[in-house]
C-alpha cells in the first residue's frame, strides 16, 4: 500500500459486518436496512433487465434519472439544478465524495470536515494530495453534537479550499440548524471557499428537524455541490446510485474525474430510481417516521441496558455512552470486539471516525448503533444487551 493510503488499508464496516457473521451475532454495527425499498422501484429495475437495459449508460446518467433528480431537488427544497449540465449520476454517494475530492481540491489544499466524520472523507481527501482539517462538533447541554462557528472560522487558513459538510451527520445524528449553516455559509463566502455537501440522510430527519440544504442559502448556490444517493431514502444501499448537484463549472470538475472512477454505473437501477424520486417520496416519508419509532426504540432499549445516549435528530444512528459499562481503560473498539462474545450484538466504535482514533482520543468512550432494523431485531438486540456479563 502506498504511503499516502496506509492509514486506511480496511473499513470498520467491513470489519465488523464480517464480525458479526463470523460470530452470528446481530449488526447493529454497518448501516443498512433490512427490509426492501418500494415495490414499484423493485419491479421496475427487474422490468429493466429484462428489457435488456443492460449496457453501458450515458456517462453523466440517463436523461431521464437526472430529470428526476432536478426535479426532485426543485419540489422538496426550490433548488434549481439543469438536468443536463448540473446533475451527475454518481456510482453511490461515495463516489460523488471523491470525484468531488479528487476534481476540486488541488494536492497541497486544505478541506475542512466535520469531525467526527464519515470514514471515507479521510481517504479520498488523502487520494487527492490534500489535507483534512477536522472542526470538531462537541455535545451542548442537552447532549446534542453542536457546531462552533468560532472553532470552524478557525480552522480556515490561505491552503483552505473546501469545507466538506455532512447534514443530517453520520455518526452524531446531528441535523444542522439554519444558524449553524448560516454561519458556514458566510464563512464560505468571505473566505471564497467550496462547499461539497453530503446530505444521504435528506430524508431521516426526527421531530422538528428539518434538513436545510445549505446550497439553497443566498450566495452559496455558485459554490456548493451537494451530493445525495438512493440508498438511504429508499432502502437500497447495494444499488449504488448517488448524485451531485452544483454549478455546471463544478459538475464539470466533478464529472472530469467520475468518468475515469468508474466511468458509469448502475444501468438498469436507474430508470427504476428515476420512477422512485418520482412517484415514491411519500413512501420516504413513512418509512422515515417508522424510523423515528425505531430510534425511540433502540435509545430506550440502550438506556435500559445502562448506556448514555444521545438522542438522534437525523440519520438512522443512534451514538451511545459507554462509560458505565465498559472496564476501566476499555475503549470502544476493546468494548465493541469483546460485545459478539458478551452478547452476541455488534456496533460500531465511534473512535475510528475521529483524527484521533486511539483509545485516549475524544470518540473513545462511544459507540454507534444503527437502528434500520425490523422492530423485533431491535428487541432482541437490547434485550441480549440489558443481559450481557
Ligand atoms: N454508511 C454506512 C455506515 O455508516 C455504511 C457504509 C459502508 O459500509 N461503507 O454504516
């Protein structure tokens, strides 16, 4: 592995997803649902394959799939994006993020993330030559995981290029106020930088919340590339398809490095997300407000079985405390590999998405659970947590 990877040579969710295999123990740990997206989208990407959609798609995507999406982002949020020079079909969110990376930020730059952040962010801002500078986002009073525009402002020094936002955030939960975006816009305007904005979770926001794209503030529309994907809105993290929207100069520089990635992806997927951005946003919504249920589910259950949680406003994560369980100097990595052993339930230790991922690091008394699951998974989850030695 070369230098500049070496740092990242395997994914905890790979590695606890296999955990959890080996061990026949319940993942609670990589998230992904298990029940299946909307019937209609599922029948009309096997309607695709068997009418032979089967080769190569455009390269920025099917027409059809990047009118959706334009459309999309105009009903829910006003943002007005040309379906032909400003929307890319991307091979996942992941890949979007690095495209974004790889043909915006120059070797030598400085991209600012919210820490704690997305493990991927750290690799592909290392692909690309440049330097992540996390700003950290730390629990207020009422234990949600708040952003200090004075740390952010901060942060920003004359190699700062791009500041890589992600709201709703994965793991904390934390759904961006519109103060908080305000503050990051104004940032973003006064020191001339890039936004490049993750916003899977745009649809699992929780009581009040609402996710706000910050591409939509005034000012930020020419500088912001918001990125979004199939996956979380409609229970397909397999398929694989996810988009950027943004400004054609940036879409372009996006673009220029997309093709070379992967150059397409997902052909018969995307008429079938197409028809779902369509026709299929109120079955979104439901499932987002069972959701809700479940992560009121999973936090009871986890305060039961005597963890401090964090009570999530977005994202289907909930982040747990795990001081009055664990032994003395146990971190959560040591606490989530002794748990398929204890228990027989695996999460995710919170330390790895932080710079500092050692076990005096500042995400070292957590860990992540995700509560996309069917309601008697979550039970039987933490009641065998509640029960643990
Ligand atoms: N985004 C999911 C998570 O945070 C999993 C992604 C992955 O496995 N790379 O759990």
């Amino acid at each position: 592995t070369v230098s500049r990877l070496q740092p990242f040579t395997s994914t905890i969710f790979a590695e606890m997803s296999a955990l959890a295999a080996s061990t026949g123990s319940i993942n609670l740990g990589q998230g992904f649902p298990d029940t299946d997206g909307p019937p209609a989208m599922l029948a009309a990407a096997q309607q695709a394959i068997a009418d032979g959609v089967n080769q190569y798609p455009p390269g920025p995507g099917i027409a059809e799939l990047r009118q959706a999406i334009a459309g999309q982002r105009a009903a829910e949020y006003r943002q007005p994006f040309d379906p032909d020079s400003e929307v890319l079909v991307t091979v996942g969110a992941t890949e979007a993020i690095a495209a974004a990376m790889l043909g915006l930020v120059e070797s030598g730059d400085e991209v600012i993330a919210l820490e704690p952040f997305y493990d991927s962010y750290a690799a592909v801002i290392a692909m690309a030559g440049a330097r992540l500078v996390p700003v950290r986002l730390r629990p207020d009073s009422s234990g949600r995981f708040a952003l200090d525009p004075d740390e952010l402002a901060a942060a920003v020094t004359d190699r700062t290029t791009v500041i890589l936002l992600n709201t709703p955030h994965n793991p904390t939960g934390t759904v961006l106020t519109a103060q908080e975006l305000e503050a990051v816009a104004a940032l973003a305007i006064s020191r001339d930088l890039l936004v490049v904005t993750d916003e899977v979770y745009e649809y699992l926001t929780f009581d009040a919340a609402a996710h706000l794209p910050i591409g939509t503030l005034p000012g930020m529309a020419e500088r912001t590339v918001s990125i979004s994907s199939a996956g979380k809105s409609f229970n397909v993290t397999g398929w694989k398809i996810g988009w950027a929207c943004g400004p054609a100069p940036l879409i372009g520089a996006v673009r220029a490095a997309k093709q070379f990635l992967t150059f397409v992806g997902g052909a018969p997927f995307q008429p079938a997300v197409a028809l779902a951005l369509r026709d299929e946003l109120d079955w979104v919504r439901g499932m987002a407000k069972g959701l809700q249920s479940k992560r009121d589910r999973l936090c009871s259950g986890l305060r039961d079985a005597g963890f401090e949680v964090t009570v999530p406003q977005g994202t289907y994560f909930a982040v747990a405390g795990i001081d009055r369980l664990a032994a003395p100097g146990e971190d959560g990595a040591a606490f989530c590999r002794s748990m398929p052993e204890r228990c027989g339930v695996v999460a995710v230790p919170q330390q790895v998405f932080y710079a500092d991922a050692g076990p005096d690091g500042p995400g070292a008394r957590y860990i992540r659970f995700a509560f996309c699951k069917r309601d008697q998974v979550i039970d039987e989850a933490t009641d065998r947590l509640a029960s643990a030695d």
